[in-house]
C-alpha cells in the first residue's frame, strides 16, 4: 500500500478530507511541519470527524525527520507538481511508493 505524504499542510479542511480517504482506504498519512494548525483544530476534526480514529497518521517535525523514517522502511519517494512531465495517470506506481504533496 502507498503512503501518503503532506508536506507542511496549511489548510485544515484539505488535511482532514485526505485524512477521511486514507480511513477509507487504509493508506498511511504522514504529516510533516511545520504545519500551518494545530491536529486539534475544529476545522481539521469537522473535516473527518467520523474517520479521524481511524486514520493511520504519523507526524514528522520536519523533512529530516521523515525522511529518517522513509529511508529507514524503504520505497520509493514520488512528489506530485504541476509543473511534472509524466502524468501520473502513466506512471507506473508501485505498492511501497510514498506520494508527497506540498510546498
């Protein structure tokens, strides 16, 4: 299974609605900050009220923190831009790929 990365999260719905997907589909959603609130933000909660405990979250203080973690479990690290050459709808994905998105 991917994991999902957020890197430096700013907006608390957003986080909470990828938070509710990674519930649903059992992927791993790893924040790294510094983040632009708090995990206890209501607009975060309301966001995935439902799903929240069900989320598999791991939180990084920053990018040397996670990539201790990345390196230490393996994969591959895939970041998403707009400004990409591949469409990610031909790449070729595999099951221990982590998908970072952010600034």
């Amino acid at each position: 299974m991917p994991q999902l990365v957020l890197i430096h999260p700013q907006i608390p719905p957003n986080t909470g609605n990828i938070a509710r997907t990674c519930a649903a589909t059992g992927t791993e959603l790893h924040l790294v900050g510094p983040l632009g609130f708090e995990i206890s933000d209501r607009y975060l909660k309301r966001a995935g009220l439902d799903y929240w405990p069900y989320v598999n979250l791991h939180c990084h203080e920053d990018l040397a923190a996670f990539f201790a973690c990345q390196q230490q479990r393996g994969g591959r690290t895939i970041g998403f831009t707009t400004g990409g050459r591949c469409s990610y709808a031909k790449f070729q994905f595999q099951s221990g790929d982590w998908l970072m998105f952010g600034s």
